[in-house]
C-alpha cells in the first residue's frame, strides 16, 4: 500500500507526505549471515524477509522564503528552506540457538507458551528480546520459533537545510547553504544480537551508521555550489 500527498500551500510552501504499508516474505537465507534450520527443507524457513519493513514514512517540506524588501536584494532574495522527517518500523531478527558456522543447519530455539518475545521491561539498547521466552529443543529435534521471529527497533530522523542562490552572471549562480543531519541528535539503534549463546543477546551494540548519512548522530554540512 503507497499513498502520498503533495500540497502546495501560501507563501512559497510545498509539502510531501509519503507512507507505504507492505510485508516481504521468503525462505531466502544470506549464506553469509545465517543457514537453514533444516537444509533438506528450505520451505521451513518461510517467513518476513531480511528486508521486511512494514511501515515507512517520510514529510518533506520546501520554503521558498519570501524576499525582505527591507534588506539589500542581495541578502533579503533568495533563500530557501528544506526539511526532512522520515521514520520506520524495525527490520527482522533471526533468533536462533548460536552464531552459523560454514553453512551448517542453524537450530532456532522452542518459544515457551505464555511467554512473550517483548520482556516486561524492553528496553533499546539493553533489553529488547526475553530470554525467558526460548528453551533449547531435544536432541534431533528442531526449534518450533519460526525465522526472523524477533523485531529490531525503528528508525526516526529529522533533517533541515537552509540555501541561498545568488546570480552571478546571466549563466553563472553561485548557491550558498548548510544542512544539519539528525537535529534532535535520536540515537537510531542497529538490529539487536539473536544469538542466545552470546553475552550481548537481545542488545543493539551500534546505531544504524557510524560515519555520514543517515543514521548517524547529529552532522552539520556547508556547501558552495557554482551553477551554469
């Protein structure tokens, strides 16, 4: 499901809503990452895809400042204002008995009737899968917990930009501007560890990014654009 909604509003305002709705399933494992809990039965792993995201939405907006008369042309024209808001739901999260070793079939736990995936006292970073909830199934058996059972934590963002064009010539303008990148400074945490043999089971120890774009903590760019 996509829907949108674009307006142009007074005073040099253009607004962009977009939200989408969707579910992606399949039994296709990165054999890099993980394995099949039963290689001789690859359908068993049908489930939300690696990628399933069932919520995004994203606001843009564009503010064409009105001119000051009051100040030299020069700095009262030109100026415009951007925003951007985008969040999401969570990606999936396999959990499984142990970490995948040379493609060999990875056993997922039994999930314990009565008892939730969530714990009582969820938690991002620290706490976002209950332990309580997975018992190691019998020797031969297979883990009744189907894949990517588990749901990472969602993603929020708020991005602003603020440009100036100045005419140079009749073909040369020069665009002047900054733009600051996660101004509320909201941690966006990594999907948590699934693995239920490892000390940092059901913890995100990473955001999203750790270095440029989106995902990361707060940024400020400037930039000088020549254009002709």
């Amino acid at each position: 499901l996509q829907t949108s909604r674009r307006r142009h509003m007074a005073r040099g305002l253009n607004v962009d809503a977009n939200y989408t709705w969707s579910h992606e399933t399949d039994d296709g494992i990165n054999i890099l990452l993980g394995a099949y809990q039963n290689s001789h039965n690859p359908k068993g792993d049908y489930a939300s895809g690696d990628i399933d995201v069932r919520h995004n939405f994203t606001l843009g907006a564009v503010w064409d400042v009105p001119t000051a008369t009051s100040l030299p042309k020069i700095l009262g024209s030109g100026w415009q204002m951007t925003s951007l808001i985008s969040a999401r739901s969570g990606l999936p999260v396999n959990i499984a008995l142990a970490q995948p070793f040379l493609g060999i079939d990875q056993l997922r736990p039994n999930l314990v009737p009565g008892q939730s995936i969530k714990p009582p006292d969820y938690s991002v970073p620290f706490n976002q899968f209950n332990f309580n909830a997975f018992a190691t199934p019998g020797f031969g058996q297979y883990g009744t917990l189907g894949r990517n059972a588990g749901r990472g934590p969602g993603y929020t963002q708020i991005d602003v930009g603020l440009s100036k064009m100045a005419r140079i010539t009749e073909r040369w303008n020069m665009q002047l501007g900054g733009q600051m990148f996660n101004v509320l400074n909201h941690p966006n945490f990594n999907t948590p560890d699934g693995y239920l043999s490892d000390f940092n089971f059901g913890k995100s120890t990473s955001t999203v990014n750790r270095l440029v774009g989106p995902g990361t903590s707060r940024q400020v760019q400037l930039f000088a654009k020549f254009i002709f």
